[in-house]
C-alpha cells in the first residue's frame, strides 16, 4: 500500500514538472514567434495585411483620443467597446498605438460643456444628438462618436459613425463597425505619410470651378496635394522631364489621378491626346461627365426648360476605353424632395416638399471598397451609361439607379407640372439604370493611328499605343455629384452632400473621397472596406409574440435542468452503495 502511494506521489510530481517545461517552452517559442488565432466565422478579429505592415513600421507613437465613454445607448457603448478592442488588435502588433477614452458630457457645468463641444466640431468631429428615455424621463444627450488621432504634433479627426440615410440603426451600427479597421487605419497612413500624393482638376472646359468643388478640394487634401490645371496643349501640363540615363529622358506624370468634373465646352484633340497619355503612363482618371445639359436655374424662372445634348468631344475616348455615354436623362420614383409652392395660406405662399424624378436617390448595394456601407447619394439631372466589350479591362458597375426607373432621351422637355401629378408606376419599369462604373486594366490609346498634326512632329512625346501598366478609372454620368450647394440667403458653400432643403447630408462626399483613396492607393489599404461583418439580429416581430414563452423557458429551464440533474445523481448514488440486508 505504501509503495502504490509513493508511485502516485512521483507520477503526480512528474507530471507537473512536465506540465511546467511545456509551459516555459510555449512562452519561450511565443517571445519569437508571434501568432494569434481568431475563431471567428468572418475573421473579424483578423487584422489585413496592409494594416499589419502599416502598424510595424511606426516609427513613434500613434495616439487616439476617443469621445465614446460615460453613460451612453446600448448601440454607442457598443461602439465604444468595438473601437476599444480594434485599437488593443493594434497594439497586438506595435507599441506605438497609445488610447484614451474620454467622456465629452462629462463636466457638470454646462458652460464648460458647451465650450467642449465647440471645440470638438472646430476640430472636425460631427455630433450626434439623441433623445433619449430614462425611467420614463426624455432627455437630450449629444454624442460626438468619432476620435482625434494625432502623431508628431499633427492630428486628424475620424469619424466612427457611419450615417445611413433610411436604413436600420443596427445596419448602420454594424456597417460602423466594419469599416472601423479601414478608418482608423487611414488616419494613421495619412499622418505618417511623408509625402501626399498629387491630384488635379482638369480647368479651361467650363469645369466646375473652384468655388462650386471648394469642399471636396479641403477634404482631398488632408490626402493629397491638389491643384487645379489647365492643359491648354501644353506637354507640361500633366508630365515633367526626368533623366533615365546620361543619354535619355523619359516623361513621367506629374499627378496621381486627375479629376475632370462636369466639363460644357467640348476638349480639342490635342487636349484629348495629351489626357490620353496621361493613362498610358499610368495615370488614374475620375471622370465626371454629364451627356445631357440641363439646369434648374431655367425652372427658378420659367416653369419648364429643355434637357439638351451636351457634347463636349470625350465620347470616342471614353468608348474606346470601355463606356458608352447615353443622352438620356433617368427619371426615378426614388428621388430627392425639392421645395415647391403649391398654394397660398393668407398672404404667406405654401411651400411643400414633393419628390423631383429627375434628382434620383441612389442607394449602394455592392461589397465593393468604393461603395461598401456608403449613405445614399444625390444626383442632378443623370444620365444612363453602358459597357462595352474592352480587351484586359474589368469592368465593375458602382452605382445604379433603383428599381421604379426609366430613361428619356434627349432633347428632354422637363416640366415642373409633373410634381403636381401622381406617377404612373407601370411606366417606371425598365429597372436599374448603371450610373458609375469602375475600369481596371490595360487601356489602349485612342490615338494609335491619328495623333494631332499639330504634335505629330514631335519627338519629345515619348507616344505610348497602351498603358505602360494597369491602371483605373472612374466614370460618373453625372458632374453634380461633386458640386457643394450654397447658402441660398447669404452664398456661401456649404458641405458636399449636404441638402439645404431637405436638411438631410447624403454620401457624395465620401463616394468621392474612396474614389479618389482607390484610384491612387497603392497600399492595398482601402480593399479592407470591403470587409462584412454578418449582422445575427433577433426577429424582433417573433420576439414580441412569443415573449412569453421565451420568459419561462429562460427562467424554468435551467432550475428544471439542475432539478433533474441532481435527483439522477441522487439515484446513482443510491443504486451504487445501497447494500442488501442479510439475516442469519
């Protein structure tokens, strides 16, 4: 009896020791090796590898000062705890990632409060102001959910709330979060970057001006150097000389991308040519072209205007490229509201906001990096475009009008009467119109065999007949998709995307800013917008006629299941050492 003592003893003693060094060896073998395991269906604890590289090259400390703390909503303290456990993924990798979370309501003096909050929206953060129901009491909390982050003395805002015109808070909730990652870690690549990409607007074709794109342009650049340029014919527009060797020059491009945003005068061949090459050399292109002129500016003072052909020479390079431009203009029941007077009451007119088909709402349906999780966007007076049958360019569909569609073709008479009269449904039938599309390849140039005489004799063109390397465009039918309103008392602009009217900020401005990070990123950074998290919510209609049953499931079941296992393990006992009584 005593050895088999002894020999559990020494196989117990064994045992732990042996449990120890496999213990000392995983921590030795983890100090030089680093791994970990996400167990989750779509890996969303899984960081890119775009975002991994970006991390373990910071070369000082990140710091990210977050306003989602105190006593906030079931659906903000979500957030927070998200945005918590991204940034601590961060610091898995680095240890230069430095956090703080902070309460912006936190001060009990409201003036301090106040001046807190103006502050934050100087910075750059957007509130968020919610009513909300506390044992039985209304009350107004203003949330700012979004981050300061800053890095050697510089700081940039990120919003972490992704707005969504129309859709269900806990889409919106849950299209935040995915896109938490890309954003977050954008802040950190535009802060380390020590020099910003270079983008263009395209002038001297009656663009936009300056003042009609001022917000894009500030919102470019905290990415990008911008500048606006007129071609003009000249080579050095959009190239500069550089030395390849001591007997050679090559012509690279100055810019990025460049931007030609609602053009109405037509672009001459060597313009066209010179923009040709551009592409041929790897530069990106956001084309913002309307097929069809046609202006409210004639309705403000007549009842009824035209819808004309808009031709400004870009049609064969675009449709050599991969688009057919259509003039027609797309009316859709899913459109934006404008004000109109519809009466009078007293002396004062009656202002009603009724919905003006050719302003179509366009809502993003794609899992594509440009549109994913994107809010509705506005348009004016846009045109329908097709696809055509290109060698080596992939062609992806970005925006599309919706179901409750149709197309006129221009000449279009454009009648205001026709906000005063119901729609006829059955004629909003030919379904969703393509708007935007993506181009990504090799493009071939559209000049191989008809160069401009006025540059034929040039030598110094160094003339490409295909892109020298993949590169992409953009193409939008519409150039309003750009433009920022103006205060319609004192003029001054306002946010892109922002409708005065209807008082509702739509999501022009960051369709254009992920094209924009798209079409110029080479980091492979903005592929993490793509990313879904699957949203498991409860049916809440089955909730509610079966709450009930659910109450007394919850609650009996666990004490039945206990009940139960403990009268099985009471007859077991019972059976195992009941002993029979014997008598002699």
């Amino acid at each position: 009896m005593t050895n088999t003592k002894k020999n559990i003893k020494r196989s117990n003693i064994i045992q732990l020791i042996f449990a120890m060094v496999i213990i000392l060896l995983i921590n030795i073998i983890s100090s030089f090796v680093f791994t970990r395991f996400d167990l989750t269906a779509e890996k969303r604890y899984s960081l890119s590898p775009a975002t991994k590289n970006l991390l373990r090259n910071l070369h000082d400390v990140v710091f990210f000062k977050v306003y989602l703390e105190g006593d906030l909503p079931p659906g903000f303290k979500r957030l927070s705890n998200e945005t918590r456990e991204m940034l601590d993924e961060f610091r898995a990798f680095t240890d230069k990632i430095q956090y703080e979370f902070v309460n912006p309501s936190g001060n009990p003096d409201l003036k301090v409060r106040t001046d807190t909050y103006r502050l934050l929206a100087e910075r750059g953060l957007q509130p968020t102001d919610l009513r909300v129901n506390k044992k039985g009491q209304s009350s107004q909390l203003i949330i700012f959910p979004g981050t300061m982050v800053s890095y050697k003395g510089r700081e940039v805002p990120v919003q972490l709330l992704m707005a969504q015109i129309g859709q269900d808070p806990d889409k919106v909730l849950n299209n935040s979060i995915q896109t938490l990652e890309y954003n977050l870690a954008r802040a950190i690549q535009e802060l380390i970057r020590p020099i910003k990409p270079r983008i263009a607007f395209i002038e001297g074709h009656g663009e936009l001006s300056k003042l009609e794109t001022v917000d894009i342009q500030n919102a470019l650049s905290d990415f990008y150097d911008v500048d606006r340029v007129t071609i003009n014919h000249k080579i050095n527009s959009l190239t500069i000389r550089l030395k390849a060797d001591s007997t050679h020059d090559k012509l690279v491009n100055k810019y990025d991308a460049i931007i030609i945003a609602k053009p109405t005068k037509a672009f001459d061949e060597k313009d066209k040519f010179l923009i040709d090459q551009f592409i041929m050399r790897g530069g990106k292109v956001l084309w913002l072209i309307d097929p069809v002129f046609a202006s409210m500016d004639s309705l403000q003072k007549y009842s009824a205007t035209m819808g004309i052909s808009n031709d400004v020479n870009l049609e064969d390079m675009l449709f050599n490229y991969g688009v057919r431009l259509n003039t027609n203009l797309v009316v859709d029941l899913n459109a934006l509201s404008i004000p109109v007077t519809t009466g009078k009451v007293g002396n004062q007119p009656q202002i009603d906001f009724l919905p003006w088909y050719f302003f179509p709402i366009l809502t993003p349906v794609l899992n594509h990096p440009i549109v994913n999780g994107l809010n509705a966007i506005k348009t004016e007076f846009i045109s329908s475009l097709d696809t055509v049958e290109t060698p080596n360019v992939k062609k992806t569909i970005l925006l599309t009008t919706s179901s409750y569609s149709r197309t006129l073709n221009a000449p279009v008479y454009i009648d205001l009467d026709i906000l005063r009269k119901q729609p006829e449904e059955r004629l909003f039938s030919q379904g969703p119109q393509a708007v935007a599309v993506l181009l990504e390849g090799t493009f071939k140039s559209g000049f191989q065999f008809r160069i401009p005489p006025e540059l034929a004799g040039n030598k110094d063109l160094g003339f490409l007949e295909s892109s020298a390397k993949p590169t992409k465009m953009v193409v939008v039918t519409d150039g309003d998709i750009i433009k920022n309103q103006f205060h319609y008392q004192q003029g001054y602009p306002l946010p892109l995307g922002y409708d005065q009217w209807t008082r509702q900020t739509f999501g022009n401005k960051d369709f254009i800013l992920n094209v924009v990070n798209y079409l110029c990123d080479d980091s492979g950074l903005i592929s993490v917008r793509s990313r879904e998290l699957k949203l498991r919510l409860l049916d809440r209609t089955l909730i509610s006629k079966q709450r009930l049953y659910w109450q007394l499931l919850n609650s009996l079941l666990p004490i039945l299941l206990i009940a139960g296992f403990g009268i099985t393990k009471y007859l077991l006992r019972k059976k195992k050492y009941e002993r029979p009584l014997i008598i002699d």
